[in-house]
C-alpha cells in the first residue's frame, strides 16, 4: 500500500494575515515576555517590528522564521 503523507498548509484570507504576526501572536509562539521581546531587539538579538498601520506594528513571518531557525536547540 503507497504511504500517504500529510501536508499543513495555513491558507489564509486575505494574504497580509501570513505576512504579518502580531504581539500576542509572537508572545505565544516563541514562549518570551513582551519584555524580553524587546530587550532582544535593542540587542540586535531578534528581529525588529515593522509598522503596518497608522498604529499598528507587527513582524513578517519570514524574519521570525529565519530567527527560530539560527536558535541553538538543546539536546539531552
């Protein structure tokens, strides 16, 4: 029997929605403090927000994505 595997893709309405990630969204999938986020930035440790709106900053998935993959992982 042929071995299926599965694909998920996030398809998402309109296309600015996957370009751009918000704080809380951030804060969730990296685990840091709003703080933290912050110092790292002032450190050239993570990257910087970009404006989006008149009020509104967010970060492209695409920084946040290389920025997870440079991380050391910790192995036992």
């Amino acid at each position: 029997m042929p071995q299926s595997t599965t694909t998920i893709q996030t398809v998402s309405d309109p296309d600015r929605e996957r370009l751009f990630a918000r704080m809380s969204t951030v804060l969730r999938l990296t685990g840091l403090g709003r703080s933290t986020i912050y110092r790292l930035i002032s450190e050239d440790k993570f990257p910087a927000q970009v404006r989006i709106g008149t009020r509104a900053v967010g970060w492209r998935w695409s920084d946040l994505e290389r920025w997870s993959a440079a991380r050391p992982t910790i192995t036992h």
